[in-house]
C-alpha cells in the first residue's frame, strides 16, 4: 500500500498559508518509523505525569477505557472497536487540514477525523497544525462521552447549516469549537479542569490555563463565547468555563439562524475583553498579552 501524504501548512514569506486534503485513508500503521513511535511516547508520557491533576475526569476515564499506553501509534481499527460499541462514532484517517464542510460532514455523520501523520522530534512542543496526536490523544477519549459524543455530532450539523448561511455565520461557530472543544475549561467539586483538546495535547498550555495569573477564566455563555475573537499565535487570553457537558450540550441545542442574526450587528469582542456582567472566576492580570492580533 502506497503510505498517503503528509499534507502540512506551507511557510511563506507572509506567515504559514493553510494546506487542505479532503481525502479519507487507511492508515498507513505498518509504516510509522521506530522515531514516529518515540515521538508519540514521549508526548504521552509527558501528559500521563502532567494531566491526572488538571484533566477532567471524563477524559481520563476515556484514556484508560482505550488503553491508550505507552506502547507506541495505536491502531485505529482497535480504537473503532472501543469507541464503536461506546458511542456509535467512528475514527477516519486523513492526510490534514480538511475544508470546513467536509470536517462538518464527518462530525454530522459520527466520523472523527484523525490526522495519520505525527509530528517530528523537533516539533515537540509546538506545531502549526494538528497533527495524530492533538487529533487521537487530545480529541477522541472524551468521544466515549456520550453526551460529549452528542454535542459534537450536533456541532458538525449546525456547522452544514453555518457554512450554507455565509462566512460570518462561520466565523462565529468557529469561535464555539475554538473556546469549548480546543481550548475549554470545566468546573468540578475539585475545582477548573481541562477537556479542550488543544490543551490537553499541549504541556505548555496544560500548566498555563490552569496556574497563570495572566489569562481571564469566564463563565460560559453561548453568544458570549461566539461573538470572541481568539488567539492563533499564544496561548489564549480568556478561557471560558462550562458546569456541565449537559450544560454545554443543552445551551447549543436551538436553532442558531436568531443568534447569527443578532451577532451580525454587535461588534466582536477582543480576545482579552472582559464584560461587566460575566461570571469572572479569574480577571487575568494580561502579562505577556501581545496587543491587536487576535481573530
């Protein structure tokens, strides 16, 4: 079997350009190299000793539900078995970064698309794109969830609807998956935990949304939350909190064509901005923050 590509952002003189495959493959397991493996063990390794404070207990249930070890790549097709008979979804290899409607179409459908490529040893700690491990280590434990597992087929529909309504539409359902499930918080009896993926794949990020004074920690509310620019280029100035994943999964039921309506004349609240009449768990002292760049 030929191995698929390896489709990654390009660097340019103007910054990194995106790169899409829109293709589903077969992962290509029999030709990861004995460095590949490394790479993932030591990723996980690092998690495992960092995460059993600071992860919400949903995602570490579904870590040891998996097995995910240090062993090296697991098999998706071992994967699928487990997260099958769990919640009906089912992993897909592709070569990168896919287009919006067709990410949308395989959330709608119970498919999560996994990158089959890993990052190189010298990309340890950053990286312009998701890469296997962000994708399986970071995303899929918590998709034995089931209402986590709901909320993301839900999202993948109202993403259809998002992109047929027009790119601001888009714009404010992208920040919904940036501040919930790459970069959320939760509250639990044992205090604020992580379950967005972009952290829990991330060291640095790990320890700073949870132990730095510089960042906001905020309540979570929907129109809120999609009508926030974001950071793409730091870690993030505002993190948002959800109570519940039933609370997440019920504020993001209606039909969101009324909230694209409003936010269409409101203008966007910075990355950092913090309103008089949230629920503030911590107003960020902003060191560090680096001014007009955020999205």
């Amino acid at each position: 079997m030929q191995t698929p590509r390896r489709v990654e952002h390009q660097q340019t003189d103007r910054g990194y350009v995106p790169v899409y495959a829109t293709g589903v493959v077969e992962q290509p397991w029999a030709s990861y190299s004995p460095t590949d493996h490394a790479v993932w063990r030591t990723l996980f390794e690092r998690q495992r000793e960092l995460l059993p404070q600071r992860a919400c207990r949903e995602f570490l249930d579904g870590v040891a539900h998996f097995g995910l070890g240090e062993a090296g790549i697991p098999k998706f097709e071992d994967l699928n078995r487990v997260l099958g008979r769990a919640t009906g979804w089912e992993l897909v290899a592709v070569e990168g970064l896919l287009p919006d409607e067709v990410f949308f179409d395989h959330l709608a459908h119970r498919r999560f698309p996994v990158s089959w490529w890993i990052r190189k040893p010298e990309q340890l700690d950053y990286l312009a794109e998701p890469d296997l491990f962000h994708d399986l280590f970071g995303h899929v434990p918590l998709l034995l969830n089931p209402v986590f597992a709901d909320y993301m087929q839900a999202y993948g529909r109202g993403g259809m609807k998002a992109f047929a309504i027009g790119p601001q539409a888009l714009m404010n359902l992208t920040r919904l998956y940036w501040y919930t499930v790459e970069f959320g918080l939760i509250a639990t009896g044992a205090g604020l935990r992580i379950y967005g993926a972009g952290i829990l794949s991330s060291k640095g990020e790990s320890i700073y949304c949870l132990d730095s004074a510089a960042p906001n920690r905020i309540g979570f509310d929907l129109e809120r939350v999609m009508n926030t620019r974001y950071r793409i280029d730091s870690y993030q100035q505002t993190y948002f909190v959800i109570d519940s994943f039933e609370q997440l999964f019920e504020a993001t039921r209606p039909d969101f064509t009324p909230i694209y309506a409003r936010l269409k004349t409101r203008p966007p609240h910075a990355a950092a901005d913090v309103l008089a009449d949230e629920r503030v768990f911590q107003h960020g002292t902003r060191e560090g923050f680096a001014a007009n760049a955020d999205t």
